[in-house]
C-alpha cells in the first residue's frame, strides 16, 4: 500500500472542498472562545453559518506573528488552560515570543500528520528513523519523533550536534532514515569522510527528510550524491504545529500540501491578491484541524507557487513549489531584490566548491558592496591559476543571475564557521539597515 490513509490523500477535490468547509465552520465555532477571535468574528460578523464556501474566506482578516506577539501568551487560545497539554514557542531573542498551544487531540492529530508524509516517502516500521534535530521548544524534533512513533519504526531520539555520536549511532543501530536540516546534513557528510567512512557503502541509509531553512534543488542533489541517499523537502512552522504542513512525494516534483488540515492561499505580499494560478506569492494559511488555537489566514512570509497539473503519485491535494525564501529575508542591494537561495543555486553548481559559503554586505563610501566567501572542496589553495579561473566563472554566473557584480572570495575548507542550528547565511553589516 503506497498510502497512509488512502481515502483522504486521494479524495476527489470537490470532496476535499466540501470537507474543507466543514471543517471551517467547525474551527470558528472553536475560535469564538478565543478571546483575539472572538472580538473580531464579533465586529466582522462571521459564525459557523455565515460560512456557505470557501470564497468565504476572505472576509476573514489576516492574521501575523505580530498578533500573535501581542496577545502573548494565551490570547489566541480556544480551550482552557486545563485542557492545554503542550506548548511550544519560537526562538525571538527580543520582546515576546510566539507561543503555541496543544490539546491532546492536537498532539494526536499532528502525530498522523507528520506519519502521512514519512510513510509518502517510504519509512515503514521496519526502518530505523534518526533525528538529527534539537527537542523542546523547537517544533522540528518533536514533531519527527512523534510521526515516526506513530509510524512503528524504531527511533532514535539523537537531538542536535555531536556529530561524531551522530555517526556513531547511524553506524551502530544501522539507521535508515535520517532528518536533519540541509545545512546539517552537509556537516554530516564532511564528518564521515573525516572519519574515513563512505557513506553510500558503509551505512544502511536510504532516505533523508529536510527542511527548516530554504535551499535550492542544487543543494539537494548534492547532499543526494554525498550521502548516497533520497533527500525530501519538508515544510512546517512552528505556527501549524510544526514540521508535516507539506511534504514532497517520491515524484520529488513539489510538495503536497495537506488539505484536510490547512486551507492554503496563495496571494501577492504587497495587495493581498490571489496571484494567477502559477505565479509565486506568499503563502497564507487557515489551520481547519486544530482545537487548542485555531489561526485564520496566517501570513507565513514564505515564498512559493501552487504548481499545476496532478501528480503521478494520485494524491490529489494540492503540491507547492520549494520555497523561493521568505519576503522578509529578502536583500535589496542597490534597488535590486535577491535572494540567498539565488546565490546557493549557482555555487552549488562548481563541483570545485565545498557546501558552506557567506554572503556579507556593507556600505563602502556611499556604496551597498556584496561579499560572497565560499569554502573550496578538493581545489588547493596555492593553485592560483586555477582559482583566479574559478573566481571569474562564478562572479559571471552570480551576475547573470543577480544583475550585480559581488567580491567573490574563495576560502579553504573548514575556514567559515558550522553551524549546528539553521545555517547562518548573510551579514547585513550595513548603517541603516
């Protein structure tokens, strides 16, 4: 059987509809115990009834991280405190945090929902499943853990870094699955060549689940072809829970986006249009599975598309592109818009290069300069020809790409620093930004 649960994951759409409006009105009938909600159903009208399809929707207002920083820590929530069983917050260094709250059934039905995409992409109960990612307040190892419970594999709990024990244990308990963010995953196989372990003949893994920053398909294939293994994209936030809001297939053309639990939109960051079917927006999502604390029209920052046509797999929901990055991580150096995952896809490209790089911009007279330094993989240091050749190649690729001409520094391996966290990637070092 390729399907977790058959029947909703290839419902017809006009069932998938129908459903996604049950749910609705059920979740705002939830949400008017909220006391955020509550005032705004109130002035704005809405109740269960009011909801006749989903065009309804956009009665709704949006909802952002700053409402949710302002009715800190339970002014969003729909249930009584008695009934939270958990909670999780994001990691703001400043003011509030964003805090999420769970029932049970919450708990229970993100369990489901992360097992939905493992078992998409093969994990069976025969497999050895180990998390790369850190547990407690960040939702990405807990969310995992409980996916792979659920799914009956044997898990092993391994939390962030350590690499060394990390390889230890893929190697001792014959790991099969492995989920760790991309730039991690990199690290990871720096390690086991270090080691002297090949690890597409010296291990059992087969598949790898990724996600929680952007990345470009070059970066996948790479970590492919380093750990010998599949790579899927995951999206999650902490927002929706966590990691399972979407999941690539093994079509590995996009990810499913689960219909059943959210309502996605797709809509332009600056009118807060619907995009034409096609065209790249940010998402914008409702959770329609949730009781703890239901969100309406959640502005997520990220950036993506819905892709058109069905996919081969005959899962009928829905499939978003990767991500393009967010709308708030977006540089704009001398009026142009770029994105770090731009600048990825090209020098991941030049096999000579090595997988860590930075980009750091700063202001030089009256001027915006962009610095990109890039580790080298097998290419020596000393062999200038060589370099200056290389150097020149990428700065041309990068300013195709672009439209700007950065300084393109090559740098041995090992010189930038690791990350065990999500990869730090731009220095903004500018006055007045």
């Amino acid at each position: 059987m390729e399907y977790w649960q058959e029947e909703i994951e290839t419902m017809k759409r006009s069932d998938l509809e129908k459903l996604q409006v049950e749910r609705l009105r059920k979740t705002v009938e939830i949400a008017m115990n909220s006391p955020f909600y509550g005032k705004i159903f109130k002035e704005k009208g809405i109740t269960p009834e009011s909801i006749k399809s989903l065009d309804d929707l956009k009665r709704f207002p949006f909802t952002t991280k700053e409402d949710l920083r302002n009715n800190y820590p339970f002014g969003l929530a729909s249930v009584s405190k008695e009934k939270i069983v958990r909670l999780h917050s994001s990691s703001g260094t400043t003011g509030n945090p964003t805090v999420i709250v769970h029932t049970q059934e919450d708990l229970n039905q993100w369990a489901n929902q992360v097992a939905r995409c493992m078992y998409m992409v093969g994990l069976r109960d025969t497999d050895v499943f180990q998390n790369t990612s850190g547990y407690g307040m960040f939702t990405g190892g807990l969310g995992f853990q409980y996916g792979a419970e659920r799914l009956g594999a044997m898990t092993i709990p391994a939390a962030a870094g350590n690499s060394k024990r990390q390889v230890k244990f893929i190697m001792d308990f014959g790991t099969t699955v492995l989920h760790a963010i991309p730039s991690y995953a990199t690290r990871l196989a720096e390690v086991f060549f270090e080691m002297g372990i090949d690890p597409k003949k010296d291990t059992k893994l087969t598949t790898l689940c990724i996600g929680a920053e952007p990345h470009s398909e070059e970066q996948r294939k790479r970590i492919e072809q380093l750990l010998g293994v599949k790579a899927y994209n995951c999206f999650g936030m902490s927002e929706m829970n966590g990691p399972g809001v979407a999941f690539e297939c093994k079509e590995q053309n996009g990810l499913h986006i689960w219909e059943d639990y959210v309502i996605a939109e797709i809509l332009d960051p600056e009118t807060l249009e619907p995009v034409a079917e096609g065209e790249v927006g940010e998402l914008v999502l409702t959770t329609i599975n949730r009781e703890a604390m239901p969100l309406f029209r959640y502005r997520t920052r990220d950036l993506t598309r819905f892709l058109p046509g069905e996919c081969p797999c005959g899962r009928t929901h829905r499939r978003i592109s990767r991500f393009q990055g967010r709308s708030d991580d977006m540089m704009i150096v001398k009026g142009v818009n770029i994105f770090p995952v731009q600048i990825e896809k090209i020098l991941m490209g030049f096999k000579e290069l090595g997988m860590n790089y930075l980009i750091t911009i700063e202001t030089v007279g009256n001027n915006d300069e962009m610095m990109v330094e890039v580790e080298l993989g097998e290419v020596k240091i000393d062999d200038f020809p060589k370099l200056q050749a290389l150097t020149k190649e990428i700065t041309r690729q990068l300013k195709d790409e672009i439209l700007l001409t950065p300084r393109v520094k090559l740098v041995e391996n090992g010189t930038l620093p690791q990350s065990e966290g999500k990869a730090v990637r731009v220095k903004d070092l500018r006055k007045n930004h």
